[in-house]
C-alpha cells in the first residue's frame, strides 16, 4: 500500500488542481513501471495498492523503489509553481502456499505504510524484519505475494 506524502497539504496550499496533477502523475508511473499481471488500484484519496508476486522480500522492495525514486526526483509545474511529490509504502508479504486473506494483507500493509510515515515519509516499510526470515532468504524459489 502507498500513497502521496502530504497530500492534504497539496490540495490546501496549491488548489485542487495541484492534487489532481498529482494524482495523474502517480497513476502514469505505476501503468509505466508495473504491467500485467501485476495489479494497481487507488483505494481512494491518494491511497493505492499494488498486488505482485515476487522471489524475496528483496525484489519486492526494488519494485516499491523505483516508482519513489523517480516521483521524488520529480518537479510536477502547474500555473508557473513547481512542486515534488513522495511516496511512503508500506510492504506486506505473504506466501503463496499460505493461507492469508488479502484483507490480513491489506490490514498489515495499512499499518507498514502508517509506520512509514511516522518514519519520515518518502520511504518503505516492509513486515520482513530480518534477513533470517524465510521470506527474506533468497535461496527460497516459493513466489511470494507483495502487497504495497
């Protein structure tokens, strides 16, 4: 799960218009970054989900990464004022022989991406906490389920 730091913010000082341009911007990245099969989809406001499957913990956060790397790097300009936005993420992992609902996975991810904030925004945090977890071990070959 992620969504645009200081959104509110956005929209209140720089108008509606801003947070729209915003929002665009975001969901171009992820149709250029993320294809089929994975799956994107706002969850509402400048909320977003994105369902893959991936190798590690490791490949999960690379593909959380990029889209932050390059938003951030961004400036977005509308009527002259120039302004970046950042994306805080919050990665749940789950394995695919397990037998976790994707609203256990949703509910972990919300709170990953509430720590991510209070972290400092502009980042990602992930339920792998150490790379002693058998999700986290890149000699496993069991696709995993990333939700962010």
């Amino acid at each position: 799960m992620f969504d645009a730091d200081r959104f509110k913010q956005i929209n209140d000082t720089l108008g509606h218009a801003a947070g729209d341009l915003a929002l665009q911007t975001i969901g171009r990245l992820c149709s250029e970054i993320w294809h089929h099969p994975n799956i994107v989809a706002r969850l509402g406001g400048e909320e977003f989900v994105m369902l893959t499957k991936v190798d590690d913990a490791v490949e999960a956060i690379a593909a959380a990464n990029e889209p932050r790397r390059r938003l951030a790097s961004m400036a977005l300009e509308l009527d002259g004022v120039r302004f970046t936005v950042t994306l805080s993420f919050g990665i749940s992992l789950a394995s695919q022989t397990g037998r976790e609902t994707l609203d256990a996975l949703l509910f972990r991810a919300d709170k990953l991406l509430y720590s991510a904030k209070l972290g400092g925004r502009n980042c990602i945090v992930s339920d792998i906490e150490s790379s002693t977890s058998p999700l986290a071990s890149p000699a496993s070959r069991v696709q995993r389920l990333a939700l962010f």
